[in-house]
C-alpha cells in the first residue's frame, strides 16, 4: 500500500475548492482559494477530521449547523448563487466536500469586510479567526497561519 502526502491531499483540496466555485459560479478569487484552504487546513486538522471531535462542526472546513442554516437563509433572503443547492440537511457537509466549499465560500462573500490579498497570508489568517473563527474561538491567527504553510508553504 503507498502512503498518499500531506501535499498531494492538499491539492485535492484546491481542486475541490476551485470545483465547488466554478459550479456554483461563486466569486473565485486567489484569496478566496487560499483563505478556504487556510481555513480548511487548520479546521480539519490537516485534511483528517470531517466531523469535529466533541463537537458539532462538520466537514472539511467544520461548519456548525447554525453557520450552515445562516448559509441557506442567507442565499434564500439574498437570491444570490441560485446553483447552490439548498434541500441538504447539514450533515451532507460530512460527505460532499464540493458543498462544503461552497458553502463556506458563501458564509465569507456575507462577510462586508473584502478580502485581504492573495499573498497577504497573515492577513488571510487575521480574517479567518475573525470571521470564521470568532474572536470567542480557540483558534488564533498563527494557527490558521501554521497550517496553511505546513501544507502548502509560503505564497
């Protein structure tokens, strides 16, 4: 049996990320891509967890059920990325990571704050602990920061 890498997981990853913002025709920026894969790198644990350990967040980017709700209410009151499906509960996010992507773009494109720059990745991981995070979550900047470099390096 041969191992798969970090880094060959990690690609797949981007790929699924660049799959879910071409089908759902959601702004597909290189500082969305790299803010969902920083965010995606940390919250799964390095592409291992798609169900949070004691806790209620789901998939690759551990999306809680709430967040999720707040995404279908938001693209049913908006009208916006009418391609994104909305009859999925939220543990569909454990098994199709292309709608957790999506989903997760679209919970940061309801952020009013604009991205930081592609290759601001300190400023890419200032947003995620604020807007994904919160400032009442474990997480920290440095570790959004940790596990993007760890398995993607510097940009």
């Amino acid at each position: 049996m041969t191992a798969v890498s970090i880094q060959a997981i990690a690609l797949a990853v981007r790929a699924t990320i660049e799959q879910a913002l071409a089908r759902y025709h959601l702004p597909d920026t290189e500082a969305a891509v790299r803010l969902l894969l920083m965010i995606a790198a940390h919250e799964s644990g390095a592409f291992i967890y798609v169900r949070q350990k004691g806790g209620p967040a789901l998939g690759l980017f551990q999306m809680e059920p709430p967040t999720y709700q707040f995404c279908i209410d938001y693209l049913t009151r908006s009208g916006r990325f009418k391609t994104m499906p909305l009859g999925y509960g939220p543990q569909r996010l454990v098994t199709d990571s292309v709608l957790a992507a999506g989903m997760a773009r679209v919970y940061l494109y309801s952020k009013p704050e604009p991205l930081p720059d592609a290759d601001d990745l300190a400023g890419l991981a200032s947003y995620a602990k604020r807007h994904w995070n919160s400032e009442l979550g474990a997480a920290t900047e440095a570790d959004y920061l940790d596990a993007y470099l760890a398995v993607y390096g510097p940009a």
